[in-house]
C-alpha cells in the first residue's frame, strides 16, 4: 500500500469516527464520564482526608499592674457596763449593819462585838406600839452608858439603863402604846480602852392594850416607864 492510499484510509476511518460520533450524540446524548475520568478531574490533594486536630489555644491574662490594697473595715466594739443592783432591802441591811449613827441602826441579838474606846454605836430595840424589856452586857462595864430615845424624839433621851445587881449589867424596860415610828439605843464607850459588849431586847405587841406611861426617878436617873394592864 502506498502512502497515499494510507493517508486516504486513515481519512476515510477518521471521517467515519466522527460521523458515528455526531449520530451518536443526537441518538443516545452525551456520553457518560468514567470513574477514572472524574478521579482525575479531582485536585492532587486526597478527597476525603482525616482532619487534624487544633491544638487549644491558651489564653493569657496580663497580669494587673499593680496588686489591689484591701483596706479593712474599722470595727466597733460596744462594750456595756451594768452596775451591781441591790433591792432595798438589802441596801437598808447594807446600812443598818455599821450604827454609825440613828438612820442605819443595828439590831440587837446574841453576838458579842466589840466597841472602841470613846465610841458610840446605835440599835433599834422595837417599833410602833410595844413594850421592851432591854439589857446591856459589857466588860468591861465602867464607862459605859445606855441611852433611850422614844420614836422621832431624838433631841433627848426618855431613859437611860440602870445596873442591875442580879445580871450584872444595865436595863431598860418600857414602851408606849400609841407609838409609830423606831424606839432607839444608844450605847457610849467614854472609857480609854474597848469594850466587849452585848445588848438584847425582848418586844412586846401592847398597840391593842391600855397602858400607861410615866416617868420615875431610879436613884439619881429620871426614867420613863409604861405599864399596860
């Protein structure tokens, strides 16, 4: 075969090629794309790649510029002093205990105290309307005295103790009736040295009685006395 019979045999081939190729794209459409044809239309990177995981990003926080000062809250403490109360009562047995003088009297009893040189020392012997039969022990005896003072008459006294013989020591008895108010002793150490003393008073209610009062000297002593019936 000569060349140019070749060169019209591949025309002719080629010529038909197309012309098949034109009757088929009327006839059935486009062609479809191969596997091959769409892998190599991908880019050279891999379709499905296993993504890779972010580190997490830190996240830094300046440091303040300088560190706050925490100024603490003054704190107020109240602090509350209570004074120690006392009832009346004993406020009066407070006062009645020193005998200083004829508001805070002591009371008569049992107890043998003491009384110093020059000293006085003031009793309640009864209240109100009643009879008391009162005795003063004392050693030594000489220098002391016994005074009496009737309620809410102090400005002198309505009798004195006498010595008794049988005792050995100073009494008193009397009283009014009609009375109210505090009957009063007193007791005077003018000696130079103290005496050990004790003075008791037996009280008896004669508000409801008749009773008679009266003064009566005893040697050279004026005494007041009262007799109830």
């Amino acid at each position: 075969m000569t060349p140019n019979q070749k060169s019209i045999l591949v025309k002719l081939v080629l010529g038909n090629l197309i012309l098949y190729a034109v009757l088929a794209f009327f006839v059935f459409g486009p062609p479809l794309p191969q596997f091959s044809d769409l892998i190599a239309l991908l880019p050279t990177r891999a379709l499905i790649a296993t993504p890779t995981p972010r580190k997490p990003t830190a996240t830094v926080t300046s440091a303040p510029s300088s560190t706050p000062t925490l100024t603490p809250k003054p704190t107020t403490r109240i602090v509350r002093a209570f004074a120690a109360t006392t009832t009346p009562s004993q406020q009066l047995a407070v006062a009645a205990a020193t005998g200083t003088n004829p508001q805070n009297p002591m009371m008569p009893g049992d107890s043998w105290r003491a009384l110093g040189a020059n000293s006085q020392v003031w009793y309640k012997i009864g209240d109100g309307g009643v009879h008391m039969d009162v005795a003063l022990q004392s050693k030594p005896l000489d220098g002391v005295t016994l005074d009496i003072f009737a309620p809410n008459q102090l400005g002198q006294p309505i009798g004195q103790g006498t010595y008794q013989s049988q005792t050995g020591s100073l009494v008193w008895s009397g009283g009014y009736w009609q009375a109210d108010g505090s009957w009063l002793a007193r007791i005077v150490n003018s000696s130079p040295t103290t005496a050990q003393y004790k003075i008791t008073s037996v009280v008896k209610d004669i508000s409801a009685k008749s009773c008679n009062s009266y003064w009566e000297y005893i040697g050279d002593k004026y005494v007041y006395w009262t007799k109830c019936d």
